[in-house]
C-alpha cells in the first residue's frame, strides 16, 4: 500500500466516538467521562485532577464544610 492510498484510507474511516459524559466536577465543572476516576464525598462529584490538586486544608474547608478554628 502505498503512502496516497494509506492517508485516503484513514481520512475515509469513520471518527472516533467521543467519550461520554456521565457526571460533572463539583470544582471545575469538568465533565467525568465512562471509564474516568472520581471521588464521591457526600454526593459532591470531584474528578481526579481535582483531588490530586487539593491540598488538606482545602478538602476540609471546602468540600467536608470543616471550619478551622483558634484554640483558646
């Protein structure tokens, strides 16, 4: 096959289906497609890059509603 008849052939083929959206990030709105990580905290959906980015605080204040307090 030579190298026309190959390019012809792979613009002929159909396009890759798109993956679907099954739920939405409560952080970033990003959507969380079939076969994506996600975490599930009290019915907030929060895609992995999300998570991998909080830092502990964070999680606490904002997704566990966690108030940080002074001592005394």
């Amino acid at each position: 096959m030579d190298h026309f008849t190959a390019i012809e052939n792979a613009w002929l083929e159909p396009p890759q289906s798109l993956a679907e959206a099954v739920y939405s990030c409560e952080l970033c709105n990003e959507a969380v497609c079939a076969g994506d990580f996600y975490i599930e905290l009290d019915g907030l959906i929060i895609c992995i890059d999300c998570l991998d980015s909080l830092t502990a605080r964070e999680l606490a204040v904002e997704v566990l509603n966690n108030k940080i307090t002074a001592a005394g």
